[in-house]
C-alpha cells in the first residue's frame, strides 16, 4: 500500500469543531482509523475561513486536540483563507503558532485578494501583496486555489517563489468554477509549482458515472500531459466527517473517506502508470514541493 501525503485536508477545521461541540477526542472518532487504513502519514491540514470567527483561539483547540496524535503524522498547518487574519501582526502570531501555510481567500472577496464568489474584475490588494511578502520571506507556502482568475493571475505574477493550487482539478475536463483552465495550469508549471487533484464529486465531473476514481484519475492524467506528472499531487478534500456532508458536498462513489485513497494508486496502475510516477503523485512531487520553498516547519 502506497504512502499518501494529502495536500489538502480540514481535519484541523474538524478537531476545533468538534471539541467546541464536547467530543473528547474528536481525532480518534474521526480521523484515526480511516487515516490508518489509506496509509496516510502526513499532507498539508488547514482551518478554513468560510465565515468571521476568532482563528487564533480555534487554531489553538486543535492543536491541543491532535497533541496525542503529532508525532505520528508529517503535518503541514495550514489556513484555508485569510479573511479572519486581519493584520501583518496577526498573520506573524499565526505563523509564530506553527502555521506554513495558506490562501489568501476561501471563495470570497476580502481585505487580500478575492475568491471565485467575488467580482471578476477585484484582484490582488496592497495589502495582499505585503501578506505574500511575509509568506516569501518566511518560507511558507502560497496556495491559490479558491482565487478567481484576476487574483490567481495576480499572485502568479507577484511571488517568487513555487506556488501550489493544493485542491483544484482540469476546467476542461469539468466546468466547476473552482478548477483550473489550461492556461492557469501552465502558468503554475512556469512558477515550477504543483497541483492537488480533489476529490470532491462535483470538481470531478458533471457526470454521475464519472464522479469515481475513474474519473479523477482523468484529472491526473490530464493535468500530467499539461504540466508533467512531476507538478501532480493529492489534495483530496474528504468531507465523510463534516455536518453538511450530503451529494452536493461530498466525495467520490468509491473515494468516501481517507481509508479508501490507494484506490486511486490501483487505478493509476490499471491504466499502465510507472511504479515511480505514482510515487511521485502520491508523495514525491509533495516533498518536492517542501524542498523548493524550504518551509521550516518550526512547530
């Protein structure tokens, strides 16, 4: 069984949430047994911004709720939008508390830049451009799914250093306004950056028949003749444990929860993938990735 590092996960979102609610140990009743069955040892885990709370205090239960657990795991902490970090200040007492990594946005427009929600024209602010220099400066990685394609062409065009898209499939292959066009994917190519393939059923394919494994390997497959396999990871995005998990919000018909992910290794090896590309999807390219920015993950 093949080791995953995922690229893209809301366990941390889950723990906070989940403790604020009274579970004692939400990483053992939620996470444990299925992170163990897919053999996934690590990846990138985030809260995320979709509404205005205090992200300091939050971030802080879940660390405390994964303590237990820490030393098993090879984890990035990551934020999925920056609307709740309001100041340069506030974003150093986030990176001071371990953070690595981020977006700017979830799919709204804010005070950085804008999501895929917000008007087409708004990109990049100022002061975005000063949260993308501290990022640079410290190492962290910059993430730019959920950008719309002004903000995404703006950070492309700003930072220097690789730049990832960590949950985001082929616009072509599925019109989902959160997936990437052939052209965003060649620009994350020149930045020498990467790209989560999703598993969430909607990104995958309009098509029930589709919305399977089958169909996201499609997407690695796809991308990897864009881009070159060496720029492809797993940003799979599992949604088994959210309260709002139903069709509209879920995964994959044989992709539900992390204790199924080498699924899709035994796909990538139906359809006659190199032993070393699949390395390279499931956790080569990530530590790649870590390499090139050269994240101190000081935690």
């Amino acid at each position: 069984m093949n080791k995953i590092y995922d690229t893209h996960s809301d366990i941390f979102h889950n723990l906070f949430t989940r403790k604020d609610e009274g579970c004692i140990d939400p990483f053992e009743k939620y996470h444990l047994e299925n992170l163990t069955k897919g053999n996934i040892q690590g990846g990138i885990w985030v809260v995320y911004g979709d509404k205005d709370f205090d992200v300091y205090p939050a971030y802080k239960k879940a660390l405390d709720a994964f303590e237990p657990y820490k030393d098993k795991y090879d984890v990035i902490y990551g934020l999925e939008g920056l609307r709740n970090v309001h100041t340069l200040e506030d974003l150093k007492k986030m990176y001071n508390l371990g953070i690595r990594h981020a977006s700017l946005t979830w799919n709204e427009e804010n005070h950085l830049a804008t999501g895929v929600a917000g008007p087409a024209e708004r990109g990049l602010t100022d002061l975005g451009k000063e949260f993308l220099d501290f990022m640079q400066e410290n190492k962290m990685i910059i993430d730019v799914s959920h950008l719309n394609i002004k903000s995404f062409y703006d950070v492309c065009e700003y930072v220097k250093t690789p730049i990832i898209a960590s949950h985001s499939n082929a616009y072509t292959l599925c019109n989902h306004r959160r997936n990437l066009n052939d052209d965003q994917l060649r620009v994350l190519k020149e930045k020498g950056g990467y790209v989560g393939v999703v598993s969430a059923r909607n990104f995958v394919s309009p098509q029930n028949d589709r919305k399977t494994v089958a169909g996201l390997v499609d997407h690695i497959e796809y991308i990897a003749n864009i881009i070159g396999i060496d720029h492809v990871m797993l940003g799979l995005d599992m949604m088994d444990y959210l309260d709002d998990f139903n069709d509209h919000n879920s995964n994959l018909d044989d992709l539900v929860t992390h204790a199924d992910a080498n699924n899709v290794v035994t796909e990538m090896r139906k359809r006659g993938f190199k032993e070393e590309d699949i390395n390279k999807v499931t956790h080569e390219n990530y530590f790649e990735l870590l390499k090139k920015v050269g994240v101190k993950n000081e935690k």
